[in-house]
C-alpha cells in the first residue's frame, strides 16, 4: 500500500513539473499582450476586452474556466467571464508597487482549461502626476566663512520626487539674492543643485542669508516643494574695534569725590566670538594721569582716583585703546576739563609800606600792594576797597597793582594815627575775601606857634610876701598838642637867689615896684597890678617874663577873695 501512495505522489509531482515547463515554453514562444491603465484608478475601473485577443467567444470562458492568474498573495486584476474584460480589483498606487522604477509593469496571465492553456499579459501602470517634489529637510544650513573668494560652489540638497517621467522633478529655482546664483548639474541620480558664491560675504554687513530653494517637476500644472536654505557666515577677524565717538568731551569739578563717574568710553566690534570681545586700556598716558584716573578694562568707565585741583592741572587728556581677542584695536581721545570752584580767597601782598609819614604832605604814597587769585573766571575777578571816611584812596596801576597814597595833607594835632583797613573780595560764589590792616603813624613838623590859652590872667596876692615872689604861673599851648592844654597855675614861695634869666621878648623887662618890698624882705602889696608876660617858644625853657605894668587894678582885698600862695608851685608853665 504504501508502494502505490509512493507512486501516486510521483506522478503529481511531474504533472506539476509538466505544468511550469509547458508555462515557460509558452512564455517564451508567445509574446505578452500589453495593456495600460493610469494609476489610481478607482476599483473596478475598466482595463481592457481579452476576447478577440484570447480567440474566444465568451461561452469559451465559462466553460473552460478562465481566470486570471499572477505572482503574488493580491490580485490586483479580475476576470469577467461574462463579459471578457479586465477590470481593476483595487486601486493601484504605481509609486508603491514601483517606486522610481519606469516602466512599471505588473505581469499577469489569464488560464484556461479542457484543454491547459496559458494567455500572457502584461498590465503597464501609467504615472499620473500626483506627488509634488519633498525636500528631506525643511531646513538646509550652510556655513561659509566670510573670507571665501566669489566663485566657490555648494552642493545642496536634492529633493524627491516619486513621480517618473515628465512627473518627475524637472528643475530647481533659488530666491533673488545678490550674493548666490543657482546651477543645475545632471547625475545619474538626477538634476543636482548646486550654489555659486557671485559676491564676497561680509558676516558684519550681513550675518545671514535666508534662500528659499524651490523644486518644480514637469507635470501639468506642475507641482513644487520648498525648502529653507540658511546660510550662517563664519567670521573671521576683519575688524577693528570702532569708537562711537573719537573724541569724548566732559567738565568736572574740582572737588568731586574719588570715584566719581567721569565718562563711559565704547567701542563696537563687529565680528563675534574671541573676535569681538573688547577691552579698553590707557594709551601713552603719562604717570599724573594714571594716578588720577582709572579705566574699567570691560565696561569702559572712566572713575577718578584723585582728587582734582584746577588751580594745579586745568585740564587733562587722556588716550584710550579698544583691543579685541584678535589683536586689531581702535583708539579714542577724552579730554577733561576741570571746572573751577571758588575755594581759594584773594591774596594781598604789600610790595611797599611806609608807616610813619609826616603831615602837610599830599598824594603821599602810603603802600604799593599787590593782589592776585588763583580761581579762574568770575572766581578770580577781585576788587579791591576801603573804608570812605579816611584821608587815604587806592589808585590801581599796572594789572592787579594798587598804589595807597593820601587823599589830603594830614595833621597830626588832628589826629596822629589810622588804621586802614583794605579789603580785597572775588566775584565767585560764595564771595571770598582777604582783608589786610594797615597802621599809618602822621609824624610832626613845627607848623604851630606856641599860644597862651588866655589874654588876661589876673590874680591876688596877699601883701607881706617875699620880693622876687612869682606871683602868676601862664599857661601856653604848644604845638604839640591841639586839643589837650594842661594848665599849671603855681605860686612859688620859695625864695629865689637870682632873678629870672632874660628871654627873647620884644620889649624891655619888667621889675616889681620897689615901695613894695620893704628893706627886712619882708614885702606888702597895697593893691593889685597887672602886668605882661612873655613866654619864648623853642626856648628850651618854661619860664616866662614881666614885661610892663599895664593898669594898677585897686581893687579891694577882702579876706574871701584873696588866694594865700602856696610855696610848692613853680613860676612858669610846663608842657608835657
């Protein structure tokens, strides 16, 4: 039993063996009929009529059992064997069952039995238009530094496109720029665009280039697809640091503190990276300025670190330097100047004092000064004074010289001293000023004569008293003083050895009478009588002298009115 399953299974196996090798002699005797239909035709869409083709009529095909056979699990065709046409299964997608390939061709045969016959054929699937172009990357970068000469090439990337034919993707288009231009090379693998650099770059002018490539198939209308070609220029060194201005002009007062902001200094660079970071240092600047001032490296803020005195330094310069990582560098100027503030009062210095002059003089020069102050402007401006009720005026000179002199003769037995005081003030804010005292001594000169401080001097004397008794002491002024007389009225009791030496007088010397000393000494004085005196200026003496009797003054003596002499006093006027 199993000898004859044994040769059952043998003879299926060569029917099946006989099978394929009549297939493929049929195949290769008859050639495949073909047929076309557009792609993405709907089920069931019409093919073709395989009855005149086949040789058949259509009761053939039931009765033999035509049907359509292919390689494959799906079948994509089907058989109407009432009718004799081909018709679509399923709608066929000739990218999917394709790809680029071109043709594409699905084969397929159409078997009949009673007897075995095979018909080939052939189903060509036409490409309709029915992709666009696909860029893979919606972005594409390119990095170009900005040193390459015009000319250069870049290679971008291609789009897809699963159409074939005139479908497929045809051309390439770039947006206007003036920088590139778009060339189209063929390859095998299709139509490469490539960029040609037509004008230098220039990353500070322009750090980015934004295209829009477009590729366009040829289909009808024709279908396109983008992408975002972005060019990012590499730098390289090609700047210097710029100042925003090459000269910085600022004011500061004198008295600001240490610390304070004199200036912010920048400088741009316009390259990146290393490139274009910058820092800032003094230039040539001599030790006073880098004592003064200090510079921040990074920021570029110019702080003081000394105290300013614009009386000693009006004004500084300063040269600044911007370097970048690259070592290419700018320079700038700053000029201080320092503003003046009125903190220095007016200075008097006397060239020529004299302090002792003597009187009657006029227009006599008392003192050459000077004065100066060191403040600028309304600050240094100065006027000189002082005081309106003195006998003295100052009289300006050369610039900034006064000379002090008197304004009329003086007289000492007026006034024998002053005291001047000149002032000296600027027209700053506030106003400083600097005052100097000046002491004047008026010396004398013999412009007076002496005076008695009266006509008439009358006296009583008591009778009984000693001949040769002064008996009247006048007083005189001198010249010495004016407003003060010291008058001395003595009698002097003592008795005198001699008489009293003769002066200067015009006129003879009077004498007491002689009835009125008596021979014992011992003298009376019956009545009163007047006399002149004469007192010599410049003498050297204090006495004066009788000169005549003028009229006897018989007047009576009562005890009241008579004045008892008092024996300590002197003859004459002394002047102190």
């Amino acid at each position: 039993m199993e000898a004859g399953e044994g040769k059952e299974r043998f003879l299926k196996q060569r029917q099946v063996l006989i099978f394929f090798v009549l297939l493929g002699i049929a195949q290769v005797a008859s050639k495949p009929k073909q047929y076309s239909v557009a792609e993405e035709m709907e089920s069931g869409s019409f093919v073709a009529n395989l009855l005149k083709d086949m040789g058949l009529e259509v009761n053939d095909l039931a009765a033999r059992g035509a049907r359509v056979v292919s390689k494959g699990k799906k079948t994509r065709l089907h058989f109407d064997r009432q009718t004799g046409n081909l018709l679509l299964n399923e709608k066929l997608d000739r990218e999917e069952l394709c790809g680029l390939a071109e043709p594409c061709v699905l084969p397929f045969q159409v078997l009949l039995e009673n007897p075995l016959q095979f018909f080939q054929a052939e189903l060509w699937i036409r490409d309709i238009n029915d992709h666009s172009p696909v860029f893979l990357d919606k972005e594409i970068l390119l990095k170009i530094s900005e040193s390459i000469t015009p000319g250069t090439t870049f290679l971008i990337e291609r789009a897809q496109d699963l159409d074939v034919g005139s479908n497929s993707l045809q051309s390439y288009t770039v947006s206007p720029n003036s920088h590139f231009h778009l060339k189209l090379q063929d390859s095998s693998d299709g139509i490469l665009p490539q960029l040609v650099l037509d004008k230098s770059l220039d990353r500070e002018e322009q750090a980015e280039i934004r295209l829009t490539l477009t590729a366009l198939d040829g289909g009808t209308p024709p279908r396109s697809g983008t992408a975002l070609v972005r060019i990012e220029v590499l730098d390289i060194n090609d700047n210097a640091p710029e100042f925003a201005k090459l000269l910085y002009e600022v004011q500061v007062l004198e008295n600001s503190p240490i610390g304070f902001q004199v200036a912010v200094v920048s400088a741009r660079d316009l390259d990146i990276g290393t490139y274009g970071e910058i820092s800032y240092v003094f230039s040539q600047a001599s030790e006073d300025i880098r004592k003064t001032f200090q510079i921040n490296a990074k920021s570029g803020e110019l702080i003081l670190t000394q105290k300013l005195d614009f009386e000693s330094i009006q004004s500084y310069t300063l040269n600044i330097q911007a370097t970048d990582g690259g070592g290419l560098s700018g320079s700038c100027m700053v000029f201080v100047q320092v503003m003046d503030l009125n903190d220095n009062p007016p200075e008097l210095t006397m060239s020529t004092l004299i302090d002792h002059i003597p009187e009657n003089l006029h227009e006599t020069i008392i003192a050459v000064l000077s004065v100066s102050d060191p403040d600028s402007g309304d600050n240094g401006r100065m006027v000189c004074s002082m005081e309106d009720d003195l006998p003295f005026f100052l009289k300006p000179s050369v610039e900034n010289f006064y000379t002090l002199l008197t304004n009329t003769p003086l007289d000492r037995e007026t006034k024998s001293e002053y005291n001047i005081t000149i002032t000296v003030t600027d027209l700053g804010t506030p106003r400083l000023k600097t005052q100097h005292n000046i002491t004047v001594t008026v010396s004398d000169v013999n412009d007076n004569a002496p005076a008695f401080s009266q006509t008439t001097y009358t006296l009583r004397v008591r009778e009984n008293n000693s001949p040769a008794l002064h008996i009247v002491a006048l007083a005189s002024v001198s010249s010495l003083f004016l407003f003060s007389v010291l008058v001395f009225v003595a009698v002097r009791l003592c008795r005198r050895s001699r008489a009293a030496s003769a002066g200067r007088c015009s006129g003879p010397e009077g004498h007491f009478p002689g009835h009125l000393v008596d021979v014992s000494g011992t003298g009376t004085l019956s009545q009163s009588y007047q006399y002149e005196v004469c007192l010599t200026g410049g003498s050297g003496s204090d006495e004066f002298k009788f000169l005549k009797p003028i009229l006897p003054n018989f007047l009576g003596l009562g005890e009241e009115r008579i004045h008892e002499a008092n024996p300590s006093f002197r003859n004459s006027f002394k002047f102190s």
